[in-house]
C-alpha cells in the first residue's frame, strides 16, 4: 500500500510550528491511536478513495461550478470567481468532510456517530451520512444556536439524528464541542466526526484533507476557464476552518497566490463582543490542540460573539494559527455589520443568497483592492437558507 503525502506543514506529532498536537484525556488516547492510523491507511488506499469521490460526484453533486460573478467583478473592478460549494447537498462544504470521515467510521467497525454542530450545517451533513449509511446520530448544538438555526435543526431531526441543546457556557459552538467531547469520554466505541480544522491531531489535518477537494478543483477549474491553473488570490470564511482549509490546500506552497482569511469581528476586534481568534487571540489549549485562543491572561476561555453561528469559536484550527503567525495567510476581521452589506450586495447583483459565515468571506471585497486583471476565488462555503431570520431583520 502506498505511504499517505503530507501536504501540509506537520510533523508525525501533530504540529504545524508550534501549534497543534493531541492535548486528550488518557480515556480518548487509544481513540485517537487507532484513527490516526485509519486515516493514513485508507486516505492512501485507493479502493476507500474511489468510493469516496464516487460519493462526492454522484450523491454530492461535486464538482461544483467556479463561477465568474460579472455584476460582481464589475462593481470591484477585477475578476471575481465564486466556488459554489453552497450548491453541494445539504447547502454548504461540510459534506466534503463528513462524507469521508463517516466512510473512515464505517472502515472501522463503528455504528454510532457523534456530532457536534454550530450553525448546524455540519450538523446536518453528518445526519445526512448517517441516514444514507445507516448509523446512529447523535449531534450537540449550543442552545442558542438550535434557536437562531431551527431549520437545520429540523433537517438534522428528520434525517433520525438527536439533536441535543447545550444550554451551558454561551450555548453555542465552543459549548456543544465540550459536550461532545464529554460524550465522548463516556462512550469511546463512538465516533466522534469533528466539523473543522480543531481538535487533537489527526483530526486538523484530516478534515484540511477531505476538503482539499475544493482547492483541487478550483486548479483544474481555472485552468480551463483563465489557461492558469491558480488565482491572485483566495479568500475564504474562517472560524475553526474547514472550508479556509480546503480552498488554501493546493495554494499553501504557492507563494504567487495570497491567502486571505477573514474572521469574524462581531462588533468590533476591540469591542470584548468578537470572534476573531487570531487578531484577538493569545497561544493556548482548547479542544486538545495547542493554538490562538481569546482567553484571559490567566488562561480561562473567553466567550466569543459573531452575528454567524458557524463562526462564532474562540479558537482557531493549528494550522491557520501557523499560517498566520508565519505570514503565509493575511487576516481580515470583518465585523456583523460588514458582513450583512455583503451578503446583501451579492444576493441583489447576482441572485445568489450566501450563508452569514461566506458573507464574512465576500466583505474582504470591500477592504482589499485588488487589481483590474487579478483573479480572485472567494469561496462561497455556504448558502443563506438558514440565515433568513437574521437577514430579514436588516432587510431594507
């Protein structure tokens, strides 16, 4: 069997730099032995590959269109491509991921699956696994979220998860993550599908690697369209960072193309009201990995806040840590109200209603200039059906 390729800059312990590792209790250790090794085995072995993309093409729907946003490009005065990664089933990039980690599952021997879900989509792509596989679901969303997401909450229901609302903490993604990880603890014959870029190693690079399906196809996709086969630049939504990951993966050695990571400022990086994890945070633990965390200078979390559930995390995955300490990602905060003008602008020049996290994403268009003949990719990670509710209330 081929040996897996590492892509990403990480060592055999888990560490981007200084950030990362398995920081677990003793109870999860074996856990994490074992699929750490399953990954490696089957991420190189080309029969679990070939079903994998098999997944993807016919019940995902992948790959998804690279598309030049005309009214877009001519309101920015540059050459702007949207990855439609909302035209995915289930409406968002998650399922890239929970495909590939439930096949991982199901290789294993496990038949009961745990979740743990912030604006649900996550969510709801691991429901949507385990309906088709036939596996028990269960999902932890933050109390607050299940009521400012209730149609994924819905969804997640139908497809026979359980749904269970933490109502501990800020009640939203960091709180439903710790409960996941207590459940965990307590039933380690589960399988626990992380939805981003966080957690002990393996799980930040392999999340980075089932969605690096976005970054390869946004090569060849451009190839086609432009006769090169990478951008200017990229930009992407960034919380834990799975979609950022998968739309940086192909690009992280290329030093033509610029990163652009744009995280969720709230009401201000400054405000105490705010989600953005590297400009705001400070090196620490959180979710067994070693990374930048708002926390107070005595180390205990602080609760973040952004206007998007997805994004509202007080840390960020190792290897965006390392990409931003290093220089090789620039970082853009984007505050509530910047985003909504995006989200806004996209959905009445080109129709296309984005998800509150990618419109963090599409706002960097407002504080970046670029040049009249740059290609710029912004990945589009999800779509804005679940944010409704939200929007309406600053609809003008």
């Amino acid at each position: 069997m081929k040996e897996f390729t590492h892509i990403l800059p990480v060592d055999s312990s888990g560490f981007y730099g200084r950030y990362g590792g398995a920081y677990i209790p003793e109870i999860l250790h074996s856990n994490v032995e074992k699929l750490k090794e399953a990954f490696y085995r089957y991420a190189s072995d080309d029969e679990f590959m070939a079903e994998y993309h098999r997944l993807l093409r016919d019940y995902v729907g992948r790959p998804t269109p690279l598309y030049r946003a005309d009214r877009l490009s001519s309101h920015y005065n540059t050459n702007i491509y949207l990855k439609r990664e909302d035209l995915n089933h289930t409406g968002a990039h998650k399922i890239n991921n929970a495909i590939g980690s439930v096949l991982l599952a199901c290789r294993m021997g496990k038949r009961s699956i745990i979740a743990e879900t912030g604006a649900g989509q996550h969510g709801v792509a691991v429901a949507t696994v385990c309906a088709l596989m036939g596996l028990e679901c269960v999902v932890y969303q933050g109390a607050l979220d299940v009521e400012r997401q209730q149609p994924n909450v819905q969804r997640m229901k139908m497809l026979g998860a359980k749904v269970v609302p933490v109502e501990s903490g800020n009640k939203t993604l960091k709180d439903a993550t710790n409960e996941a990880i207590r459940h965990w603890c307590c039933h380690p014959e589960s399988f626990y599908v992380i939805g981003s870029t966080v957690g002990p190693h393996p799980y930040p690079e392999m999340v980075a690697y089932f969605q690096s399906v976005i970054s390869s196809e946004i090569k060849k996709q451009l190839s086609e369209l432009t006769g090169r086969d990478y951008p200017d630049a990229v930009i992407a939504c960034i919380g834990g960072g799975s979609n950022a990951a998968g739309a940086f993966y192909h690009f992280i050695d290329n030093d033509k193309v610029s990163l652009i990571a744009a995280e969720a400022g709230g009401l201000g990086v400054d405000s105490g009201m705010t989600a953005a994890s590297i400009m705001a945070g400070t090196e620490g633990i959180i979710h067994g990995a070693r990374t930048l965390v708002m926390q107070t200078p005595d180390g205990q979390i602080t609760e973040p806040y952004s206007i998007s559930a997805g994004l509202d995390y007080p840390g960020v995955g190792p290897l965006h840590a390392h990409l931003a300490k290093t220089g090789r990602t620039r970082t853009v905060a984007v505050n509530d109200d910047e985003a909504l003008e995006a989200a806004f602008r996209l959905t009445r020049t080109e129709g296309i209603i984005p998800a509150l996290e990618s419109a963090h994403a599409l706002a960097v268009l407002d504080k970046i200039q670029f040049a009249p003949d740059a290609t710029v990719v912004v990945n589009l990670s999800g779509r804005g059906d679940k944010d409704m509710h939200t929007y309406m209330k600053y609809a003008k």
